[in-house]
C-alpha cells in the first residue's frame, strides 16, 4: 500500500487526485491532505480517506477545522509552516497542487524526504527550478509532470534520448479571447475572462489560459524540466486542445500525446508511473473529433509568450520576478483595478525595474531568495500600478 499525500487537496487537481484514489482504496493510504478556505471539503475528504492530517493554509480558520474533524481522529493544522510539515510527513508519493509560489516550500520539504513529487504547482519550476530539480537530485527524490502538457512530453520521451530531440512543441487551447478582434482585448471583462471554451479549471487558470500567461509559464516549466534551450520550445494554437504536446526528434520525426480534456490521465498517470493502469477517462473517437487544426500565437495578442522567453533568456531568478509579478497583476485584473491587457504591460515593467538590481535577479538561487525576489517584485508590482492609477 503506497502512502500518499496531497497538497492543496480541494482545488480541482487534489479532487480529481482523490476520485482516482477513492477508485483504489486498497492501493494507498492517505498521509496528509491541505486545503485552503474550503474547509468542509477538505475536513469531508480527510474523514472518508482516514488521513493522518488536514492542513488549512489560514491560520484563523483552525479553530472550524478542528470542530470538522472532532472524533475522527484527523489531526488539524493550519498555517504555512503547517504545510510544509505536511509535506515532510513520511509519504511514498505527493501531489503538488498548491496554487502560486506558495507550493514552493511544501513540495521542497516533500522532496527532502526521498518522496515521488507529483508536480502540478508550475510556479515551483518557473521560480526557482535549478533550486527544485538540485534537491530532488541530492535527496535521490523523483519529480513528475502533471500538467497535461508535460505529462505529454514525459510520455513522448519515454524510451528517447534528450539529445535526439530537436524541439518541443506546447499546445494551447487560445483561451476564451482567441478569436476576438485585438482591438477589443482591453475591453474584456473579468466575466468573459473567466470562461474557457474548452478546460473546467478554476478562475485564475481561466484567466491566465485567455492571457496566455499559463502556456508561459509552462514554456519555462518546459526548459526547467527537460533541460532544453528555450529557443528549442514552441507553442500552437490548437483550438481542439486534444494533442497536449509534440517532441521533434532530429531525424524530422514527430511523436505527439494526444488525450481527452481529463486531467485525471496526467494525474493518474504521474500516480500509478512506471506502470500504466486502467483510468476512468473518455477513450477518444477520432473519426468523431473530426479534423485537428493549429496555427501560431499571435505576438500582439500574447505579449506573456515574449515575456517568458525574456525571462528565460535573463536567467536567474527573473522566473520569480514575472511569476510574481503576473500573479499580483492577475490579483488586481479580478479586483477590477486594472484592464485584461495592463496584466502584460504590468509584468514587463516590474522585470525592467528589477533587472537594474542585478545582485537580486543573479543572487544564489535559496528558498530564502526566491521569497526575498517574490516579495520585492510584488511590492514593485503595487508601486508601478499606484503610479499609473495616480
């Protein structure tokens, strides 16, 4: 029986990790489990899988998990330091779903024990993945993808040699604005920004799948996970959104996953890896999907993508700099402070302003730093949008 623990359990990747598990009760038994502010959910799923621990991320919602959990013997937690303490609960495998840099420390301290990382928390990568992948190697612990994306180009490689391969090509569905004309973009709302044509995903994602700030984010997760030059990674357009990803290996060849809209394949695949097990996904009908188009991303409409190969091209820690900054302006886009298309302007300014600090971007990368980088571009984030609101 392989114990497992899942951090950030009652976002949509924890729930489709626990429908997998509550599928095979018999093969894992269930370590820790962390949420944040859906405390009946998370205090609901820690009573039925017998977890030794449930964690909220809020510190003042303790007191209702622990009224949640009375008699059943779930330990209660609350607080950062309480989710790292989760992750360093001694588990065979562990999800990483905590959403934004907060997943950072928890999936380190997983990662410090020996543990299989399930990675689903792409800011830890874009951040600081020298820092990530460096402790996974001297803890002999293993990191897998589960973005649908990376999980496509884990299996492609399977059995390849990473020298062989010439490119990597992301999909990405185009989001809710694909089609829009541009001149219209800063009009959006936050309502018509939260609605994506293809995926069920939380709001945030939403937004960042019809900025592109996502696949940007994955185009840097991409060069952290498989070690290639950022000039060797492209992104699609694919409105189907039923290929996930391609690796072109130097012989012109192209093999390509393709899969339904079901994280639970990633997920599931990433839980039962080396081996492969029966998944309760749709089996696709490709004479019913019809035909497969794809076209290039549009530079004036998905100003994320140069941002990312900038912050590729800069090294360091300037990862950190545009997650942090992408998630403030994502923060301010949904309290209706700032347009959709200021988010850009917003995080290429934040990466200009701190690039002059070279001691910050080049400092050695240490979970001490990447904070210390997190938290002076979001402050610079909040002083660049105070200056344009006055």
């Amino acid at each position: 029986m392989r114990r497992v623990s899942i951090l950030g359990a009652t976002g949509s990747i924890g729930q489709n990790t626990i429908d997998l598990i509550d599928r095979a009760p018999d093969a894992f038994r269930v370590v820790a489990l962390t949420g944040g502010r859906n405390i009946a959910r998370l205090a609901e799923d820690a009573r039925r899988l017998k977890a030794e621990i449930a964690v909220t991320a809020h510190p003042e919602l303790l007191d209702d998990l622990r009224a949640a959990l009375a008699g059943s013997g779930v330990e209660a937690a609350a607080g950062a330091q309480a989710l790292c303490e989760a992750g360093a609960r001694e588990a065979d495998w562990v999800m990483s779903a905590i959403v934004g840099a907060a997943g950072l420390a928890p999936g380190l301290a997983a990662l410090q024990t020996g543990a299989t990382l399930a990675l689903a928390n792409k800011e830890s990568l874009v951040c600081a993945g020298a820092l990530l992948l460096d402790t996974a190697r001297r803890h002999e612990a293993r990191l897998l993808p589960v973005d649908s994306e990376h999980s496509g180009i884990f299996q492609a490689l399977r059995g390849e040699d990473i020298a062989a391969v010439e490119r990597i090509i992301i999909t990405a569905s185009g989001g809710a604005f694909r089609d829009w004309p541009i001149e219209d973009l800063a009009r959006a709302t936050l309502d018509e920004a939260s609605s994506h044509p293809n995926w069920a995903m939380g709001q945030r994602i939403t937004i960042d799948s019809a900025s592109m700030f996502n696949k940007a984010m994955e185009v840097i997760e991409t060069r952290e996970f498989f070690g290639v030059e950022p000039d060797q990674i492209e992104v699609v357009v694919h409105p189907e959104s039923l290929v996930h990803a391609l690796v072109g290996y130097r012989d012109g060849g192209l093999i390509a996953h393709v899969g339904p809209h079901d994280m639970r394949h990633a997920i599931g695949f990433a839980l039962n890896w080396p081996e492969r097990r029966d998944l309760p996904v749709e089996r696709l009908d490709l004479a019913r999907a019809g035909a497969l188009t794809f076209r290039a991303p549009e530079a004036a409409r998905y100003p994320a993508l140069r941002l990312a190969t900038a912050a590729m091209q800069r090294g360091g820690m300037a990862g950190a700099v545009f997650n942090a900054a992408k998630e403030q302006a994502l923060d301010a886009f949904i309290a209706g402070q700032i347009g959709f298309t200021v988010m850009a302007e917003i995080v290429e300014e934040v990466m200009a302003r701190l690039d002059r600090d070279a001691g910050l971007i080049d400092a050695p990368m240490t979970l001490d730093n990447v904070t210390r980088t997190d938290h002076l571009a979001r402050q610079c984030a909040r002083n660049v949008m105070a200056e344009r609101a006055g």
